[in-house]
C-alpha cells in the first residue's frame, strides 16, 4: 500500500489530531502534535486499535502516555457517529 492510499482512506477521522507533551529538556509541559493516538487513550475511550483503524483514527503505537485531552476528543467523536441499527456502545 503506497503512502497516497493510506491517506485517502483516513476518511472522516482524519480531522481529529492528537496531541504529545514535548521532552522536559526542550520545551517544559507544552504539548504539540502527535503521530496518533496511544494505544492507552484508545483503550479509556473505549475503542480497540482494530475498531480504530476501521474508522480511520490514527494510532501510534510507539506513544506511551495518555493525555486526558485526547481521550476527551475520542470521545466527543465517538459522540457524534451515528449508531447504525444492532449496535451496541
């Protein structure tokens, strides 16, 4: 799969944008953007990496730490799409 094809089928998802803390050497507590989400703010969203990648959430999943702001962002987005008929959240 050729980088152009991963990207267009981000889909919808592609909008939400994590965020990381930087290194304490360089910036103290500032965040900025990160590659993904951590496998961790997935898993206290409630979502697995498999149902992540279906809807086309990025992941890192060399991220260690859990940023409460991005779990909040998971969820306002889980929020927001709509439940198809059977589905169970």
């Amino acid at each position: 799969m050729s980088w152009f094809d991963r990207t267009r089928k981000r889909g919808r998802a592609d909008a939400v944008r994590p965020a990381s803390i930087a290194p304490m050497e360089s910036a103290g507590r500032e965040t900025r953007p990160a590659h993904g989400f951590s496998l961790l703010e997935l898993e206290r969203a409630g979502l697995t990496a498999e149902q992540a990648e279906v809807m086309g959430i990025l992941i890192d999943r060399t991220r260690r730490s859990s940023l409460g702001m991005n779990v909040a962002q998971l969820k306002q987005l889980l929020a927001t799409l709509p439940k198809s008929e059977g589905e169970k959240r």
